[in-house]
C-alpha cells in the first residue's frame, strides 16, 4: 500500500510518499495524460528504503537503477522517470517551490483546488491539503503496471 500525503508550509509544498510493500509505484499520475513521472522539476529525498529507478524513452521505460537510502534525487522538466519501492517501508519527501510556475504543471496530479490551497495559504501555517492511499504495484524490471486482485473470499466465524 502506498499513502501520499501533500503538506503546505512556508514557501515549499511537501509530498511524502510511504509505501508499506516492495513493488509499489512512488511516482505520482498524472490524471489527463496518465504518464506516470513527476510532472515538473521536483527535488526528493528518499529516506528510508530502497528504490527502483526508470527513464521513459518514447513508450519504452527502461531501469536505470537500484538506489539505497538516503539519497536525494532531482528531476527536470524534460526527463521522464519513475520509481517504485524495491524494499517494504520505503519513504521519500519530495520538496517543490511554492510558486505558481511550478505548481501549475502539478495541478493534473494534486488538483487545481490543492494547488491553490497551497499558494493562498500564509507564510506561517502549514497545511495538509491532500491525503490519500493507493496499490498501484508495478514491475520491478520493466515499470509496468501489474495487475491487483482482491481476494473476495469473506469467512464468517
């Protein structure tokens, strides 16, 4: 399971991503186009765990490699790349300016609404504008998206 939390603070906006299985994806989607990357330059520290990490070429992701933790990583606008947890319990905290350039080119993955949220919200409060949790679990050698079943069998006692 994967559990996103999205913190506005002082001048930055924080994506903590925590995925509790190996093979989980921790790239974010982006809700029109459904390319899974961060959709603008993004600077993350992954804190704890290990990581698979992608390059897309066209349609073709391909793993680039295997880190441990702690590393920080950063993402530019031309590259995509994703990412999925190679180990159980892995955590990373992506930072983001808090400025509309920048946020604008999230507002497919977090929502117009958060985004706003996060600009209007003042120098000296922090907020959490959006919580969630998914399964999305991926390939480990080829970042496609691997089927979820949900086992459907109930047991009364």
């Amino acid at each position: 399971m994967r559990n996103v939390r999205i913190i506005t603070c002082q001048d930055h906006l924080l994506i903590i991503i925590e995925s509790t299985e190996e093979d989980n994806e921790i790239t974010c989607e982006n809700r029109l186009t459904g390319k899974r990357s961060f959709p603008a330059n993004t600077t993350a520290l992954l804190v704890d765990g290990k990581f698979n990490h992608f390059y897309e070429d066209g349609e073709t992701w391909t793993k680039h490699s295997t880190w441990d933790t702690p590393r920080i990583f950063f993402k530019t606008s031309n590259v995509v790349s994703g990412g999925t947890s190679e180990t159980a319990n892995t955590r990373m905290i992506a930072l983001l300016p808090k400025k509309r350039e920048v946020l604008t080119e999230w507002i497919n993955t977090v929502g117009e609404n958060q985004v706003n949220v996060a600009i209007d919200t003042s120098r000296d409060s922090h907020v959490t504008i959006a919580e969630g949790t998914a399964i999305r679990k991926m390939d480990a050698n080829t970042f496609t998206e691997l089927p979820t079943t949900i086992d459907d069998e109930i047991t009364f006692q």
